[in-house]
C-alpha cells in the first residue's frame, strides 16, 4: 500500500483543487453544487493535497482529510448542512463519506 499513498495524494489533490476552482466558473461539477465555502474547502485541501504529496507529507494529509470529510459526511447524514457553510446532497455525502474512508485506511497503513 506504501507505493500507492503518494499517488493517491497526488490524485485527490488534482481532484479536489480541480472541484474547487471549477465550482467558483462552473456553479458546480457533477453532483457537486460548487457553493462558494465548499469550492474554497476543496481548493484549500487540494492544493495542501498537490504540496503533501511532493514533501513527504502524504499520509499526515490523508489523516487530516480523513477527519475534515469524516466530518463533513457525519454533519451531511444529520441533515445536510454544514456548519452554516454549505448544504451537502445526499451524493455529495457519500462521496464525503467515501474520501475519508480511503483517507483513513491509506493515512494510518504502515505499509
């Protein structure tokens, strides 16, 4: 699993500052409805995604977007809104829910 950790760091960087800078031109992408604090979320972390993966950082990012989309999915099951930010659909909740699993069995693998 080590020699997939920085390749899917590098990927979820590209997809989520790509997620992010999308939604402020395209008013969203796919299932994804592109409100100004979400596009800023994804691009925050996409962006921390791209320089983790070229410092040596990965698996720390991957536990830290592991618990900041964990988050987000559990506050997206109790009823969508974020934090007063955004409102999560019930696929972006999914796919939220998806991040962080991936996030926390590649961030916490020893090998």
């Amino acid at each position: 699993m080590k020699s997939l950790v920085r390749p899917l760091t590098q990927v979820l960087g590209i997809v989520l500052t790509l997620l992010g800078i999308a939604g402020f031109f395209m008013g969203g992408v796919l299932f994804f409805e592109g409100e100004m604090y979400q596009n800023i979320i994804y691009l925050v972390l996409g962006l921390i995604g791209l320089w983790a993966a070229t410092s040596g950082k990965e698996r720390m990012y991957l536990l830290i977007l592991a618990l900041a989309f964990g988050a987000m999915a559990i506050l997206g099951f109790m009823g969508g809104d974020i934090l007063g930010l955004f409102d999560a659909s019930d696929l972006e909740t999914y796919a939220h829910t998806a991040v962080a699993v991936v996030g926390l069995i590649f961030g916490s693998s020893k090998k």
